[in-house]
C-alpha cells in the first residue's frame, strides 16, 4: 500500500514538474524539426542554452519549420505575414514557458523570427540586442551557413547577456558596431530570406 501511494506521489510530482519547467528543462532547448543542422550543432548550441539558463535564469528557445504547419497557415492569410509571425511566437513562448527568447525559424517561406519577453528586453537582451541578433543570423542563412549560424547567435546570446548583466565572461563576440538605440517599430523583429 505504502508502495503504491509512493509510486502515484512520484508520478504525480513528475507530471506537475514537466508542466511548469520551462523549456531549458528539457533535454534539448534547439527543435530542428526543418533538419536544417547537424545534431553534433544542436548538442553544443544545447550546452551554450543551458549555461544562459544557469547563469542569467533566461531561456532561450530556437526552433527550426520546414514550412508553417498546415494548421497554423490559414492565419498567415488572414493576419499577414508580420502579424502572423509576432502570433505565432508568442503563443510558442507562452506554451513552452520561456523566460527569455524564441528563436522561430521557417524555411518555407524563408523567415527569421526572434521574440524577446517584455522582461528580458529590458536589461539581459534588449531589442537593440534583438536586432542584432537577427543580423547574424540572416547573414549566416544566406551563405547557406546554418550550423553556423545556429552557434554563433547561441553565443552571441550568451555573451551578450553576460555584458548586460555584468557577469564576467571571456565573449567570443563583439559587436562590429555600436548597436542603435533607435526604438523599434514593433515589439518583435523579422526578417525574410531571399
């Protein structure tokens, strides 16, 4: 009897633990459904994901589409594609619990979409940050570079926060430029490829 109420206590502990963990949690932080990168570029973004996460207490999520699921397209005809897209990765976050950033990634159509919480961009990753981010990104994917690509903005991330936030780390990125402090049109920034 004891055994079994230990038995249903751990299972129900298990449960109430994997709904409310975030993302991070999770034994990989990067979603390739697309195949776009190689695992051994998911395994090390996944360590860079998870240090963010211990160190700063951000997530940072990037998931990686084909194409719009079908259930998802006829919004994009309803709403247009900058509407669709903010929809779609807040409605990711939101699911997924991320306390940091969404990295959305479709390579039919091509599109770029990074979404920063409202309490990360104000100190850890700003949209500053953001857009930057999506520079690098974009510059990557079209030379083809997506393994690159992927680990680059992992640590530009990383050590991005850790330069915010004043946390001492060696970065492996500088800027090239002093990032703009022009306010941005929107909450959330994208880009297509051509």
């Amino acid at each position: 009897m004891v055994r079994k109420l230990v038995g249903i206590l751990s299972l129900a502990m298990a449960m109430v633990a994997a709904a409310v963990l975030p993302a991070s949690a999770g034994v990989h932080q990067v979603w390739d459904e697309a195949h776009f990168v190689k695992m051994e570029t998911i395994d090390k973004a996944d360590e860079i994901l998870s240090d963010i996460h211990a160190r700063f207490g951000k997530d940072l999520m990037i998931e990686t589409f084909a194409s719009i699921p079908d259930d998802l397209k006829p919004n994009l005809q309803k709403d247009g594609k900058d509407k669709f897209y903010d929809g779609w990765s807040i409605s990711e976050g939101r699911e997924m619990g991320i306390n940091g950033l969404l990295i959305l990634i479709t390579g039919e159509p091509p599109h770029i979409q990074v979404t920063v919480g409202m309490d990360t961009r104000k100190k850890a990753f700003t949209l500053a940050d953001r857009d930057e981010l999506l520079e690098l990104l974009a510059g990557a994917f079209r030379q083809k570079d997506f393994d690159g690509g992927i680990l680059h903005a992992a640590q530009f991330v990383h050590d991005r926060m850790a330069r915010n936030l004043g946390v001492g780390v060696a970065a492996a990125t500088q800027p090239a430029t002093v990032p703009t402090t022009q306010p941005a049109q929107s909450n959330e920034k994208a880009t297509s490829l051509p």
